[in-house]
C-alpha cells in the first residue's frame, strides 16, 4: 500500500544518502606527517541546530560578491559538504528534532506537534542514548525550552539549556522590569536564576552571550570521554526581538522590500554573531581537534514570499504558501533546511568542501549515518 511504497521508497533514499554521507567521512585523506594526527575511533559528533533558518539567505554559489546576512555561518557552509536538497520531516521544532535523534519520521516516533508528553513519544534507540552506550558523555543545550522539552529520557546525561517549569512564565511576566532587565545576566544569575540566564523564552531580556556562557562552562566541565554535544539556537524563532530591527531593514531593505519582517532580519544577525562565538568555544576547548560537526536548520520560515510557493511562477499562488511554519508541508521557506557536514583535525576542516545536489537528504538521515560512520549499529 502507500505506507509500503513511503518505507521503502525513504529506505532507498537514506542508502543513497548515508552512502555518500560515509564516503566523506570515511575517505578523507589523512596526511602521514605526525603534525596531523589520524582522529581517534571515537571522534566527538557536534550537532547544531538553527530554529527556523532559512537555507536559501546564505547565498551559495553566488560569488563573494554575494552579501550574505549571516557572514559567519555561510562561511562555514561553503567549507563543508553541503546537501541543498534537504528538507525537514515536519515544520516544527519539537517533531523535527525528535526525527534527529531518532531517524524517525514523527508518524513512527509519535512527536506529531511541539511539546508531546515524553510518554506519547517513543524513545528507544536515541542517538544520545546509543552514543552513550558507545562511551560517549553526552549533552544537550537549547537556549528555548518551551517548544522542545528535552529530557534524559532522550539520551542525554547534561543539560545546557535554562530551566523549564512555571517559573519560566512568571519570568517572562516580569521581564520589563528594570531590576530583571538589570540583572538576567549576570553571571551569577546562572545559579541564581536558572529559569532566567540565557533564556531565550524571556525576549526582551535574553543574552545570546549568555547562553554561550553556558554552553561554555558545560563544556569546559566535561569529563575523558569523547563528547556528543547537540545545541539549539532559537534566535529566529518567534516572537522576534524588536530591538535593531529599523537598522536590519535599512541593511537589507532589498530584503525587506520583497516581504521579510525586518525584526527577523535582526535576528539572523544576532544569530550568526552567536554561532561564530560558539565556533569559538569548541576551538577553544580543543573539541575541533578531533570532530564531526553537522550544521542543520530544523525548518524554515515562510513570509508568504512569491520564492515561498510550490507553484509554477505563472500558475495559481497562495493555496499552499502559509505563513510561519507547521502551516504547509510543501512550501519551500517551510520545508527545506541546511544540512552541512564537517570532519575536523586539528582545527582545520578536511572534507573537501562542495555541494551534491543530486543527493536528496532529511533529518531523519543524520542519526544513522553518524551511527554507521563511528561504527555504532543503528537500531
């Protein structure tokens, strides 16, 4: 029947997928100068999400006389093997981040909408769960609990990201106030205020700097073992930071002119600042002398553009388009995400760089593919 026909038919296109994934990976030249060494058998595996990135702002292929809006992060891209024709199972954040850590579509992991109880969602065999069993200390930091509640049932042994529970909304209640305003991040507010440091829920207060430090002091408490560390930047999400946003659209008023929301322009920018500092930390932390780094967006977001359509130019419009994300299943602002791979060795990338555009992808392939590249059997 249909089900049959989408199983198999996604079974062919992971084999197509991880085979090449594998290839770059495992086919890297090693130099056999002892300045570089070989990487371990158990490399560190770095996953960063971006909430709501849309892959098509960063221009590829279009020369540096393309300005892209997030400088850092195309730089990165264009350094990687990169899978232009990646989408993401669902347009939302909870159901297509359990599709990463399950190489499930949300129809078998039961996360079909945000914040499904953990006991509706099936947990078994979790890429932190089967890493960890491997010998892998694990964490995960997302700077915004509310759309993905991730908990240890998912595999992780840390957490990075702020506090979640009631105190969360009484936070954001009183984040006006001048003292919160003051104070949120402080660094001592880090122990003091779980609930409030680096949250990224509390808009008008939040600190991309803040949840860095976070992700900062995780890693630098890291014990021998090699490290999964999945992170998960929220900026773009909505509601959006209004501070800066009459700057962005005057920055990228071509941009703004075509139907992007200028305060969502912003937050690209203050996103893009945040992932070079991140890149920062893992250099600084010597986590990129020996690691898999997979860049992905978890959806996109849709403005209702005319470049956001299925449709033929000419044809009908607006039937499929939506705004936002969760809306559509077909739009291209929602549906296609980033998907960039990296092997690292002594801080230096090794994986020729370049796209495969013949190549379709999903996040339900990272999960397998990291597992058959480090050796691990996928369940």
């Amino acid at each position: 029947g249909v089900l049959a026909l989408a199983q198999a038919s996604r079974r062919a296109r992971w084999s197509v997928t991880a085979l090449v994934l594998g290839m770059s990976l495992l086919s890297v030249d090693w130099p056999a100068s002892t300045s570089v060494p070989k990487p371990s058998a158990a490399p560190h595996v770095i996953l960063i999400g971006l909430d709501s990135f849309r892959p098509d702002l960063l221009l590829l292929g279009q020369g540096d006389s393309a300005r892209s809006i997030t400088p850092s992060i195309r730089a990165f891209v264009e350094e990687s093997r990169v899978f232009p024709d990646a989408t993401t199972p669902f347009p939302r954040t909870f159901p297509a981040t359990v599709s990463v850590m399950t190489g499930r579509w949300p129809y078998r992991h039961g996360a079909r909408e945000n914040l499904f109880g953990e006991h509706r969602v099936a947990l078994r065999d979790t890429l932190g769960a089967r890493l960890s069993d491997a010998g892998y200390q694990t964490m995960f930091g997302m700077d915004e609990v509310r759309f993905a509640n991730i908990t240890q049932g998912y595999g992780y042994e840390h957490f990075l990201s702020p506090r979640d529970g009631i105190v969360d909304f009484v936070a954001e209640a009183m984040a006006s106030a001048a003292p919160l305003a003051l104070l949120a991040n402080a660094p001592p507010m880090r122990r003091l205020a779980p609930h409030i440091y680096g949250n990224r829920a509390l808009t008008a207060v939040y600190s991309p700097e803040a949840f860095v430090r976070r992700v900062r002091g995780g890693i630098a408490g890291r014990d021998g073992r090699p490290l999964f560390l999945h992170l998960h930047l929220t900026l773009p999400h909505w509601p959006y930071r209004e501070d800066g946003a009459e700057e962005a659209k005057r920055r990228w008023a071509a941009l703004a002119e075509e139907g992007f929301r200028p305060a969502y322009l912003r937050s690209l920018e203050e996103l893009d600042a945040q992932f070079a500092e991140i890149l920062g930390v893992l250099r600084d932390e010597e986590l990129l002398d020996d690691a898999i780094v997979l860049l992905y967006s978890d959806h996109g977001q849709s403005f209702a553009l005319a470049r956001d359509t299925f449709m033929a130019p000419d044809g009908p419009t607006g039937a499929f388009d939506g705004f936002g994300h969760g809306s559509s299943i077909v739009s291209p602002g929602q549906v296609d995400v980033l998907f960039a791979l990296q092997r690292f060795a002594q801080g230096e990338p090794t994986i020729a760089s370049g796209l495969e555009p013949e190549v379709p992808a999903s996040l339900v392939d990272i999960a397998p593919t990291l597992l058959d590249v480090i050796g691990v059997p996928a369940p």
